[in-house]
C-alpha cells in the first residue's frame, strides 16, 4: 500500500466513526470540494500537509492522531 491509498482509507475510516461524508468533514476543516475529489479519487497523489491538517480541524484531532493508524507503519 502507498501513502496515497493509506491517506484515502484513513480519511473515510474518520468519516464512517463520525457518521459522515468525507465531503462534510473537508468542508467543516474548510477543503474545497474539488481539493476532496482529486484526493479521494487519486489525482492528487501528495496532498499537503496543511490540506490533511485542514481535515484533522474538520474531524477535530490533531496530525498525530491521524498518522497513529496501522495504515502508516
């Protein structure tokens, strides 16, 4: 698995615990909605970091909460 596919199930992993769409989260964390799909469906291959800290602000964890996941060792 790459970090893209790890970043993509990791983000609709937080989704699903929060019983919402990856596009509410994103929204909420203030993402575009075309910055979700490009992510979502890979063409964004290396989203920033400051665009997975947007989404961490929108499920409200922080950076190391999102990486402390089995997907990312």
């Amino acid at each position: 698995m790459n970090i893209h596919q790890a970043l993509t199930i990791r983000m609709i992993q937080l989704a699903e615990e929060r019983d919402k769409t990856v596009t509410e989260i994103a929204r909420k964390g203030g993402i575009r909605q075309s910055t979700v799909s490009e992510i979502m469906n890979g063409r964004s291959k290396h989203p920033k970091v400051s665009t997975v800290q947007a989404y961490c602000n929108g499920c409200g964890i922080t950076l190391s909460e999102f990486f402390d996941n089995p997907l990312f060792r």
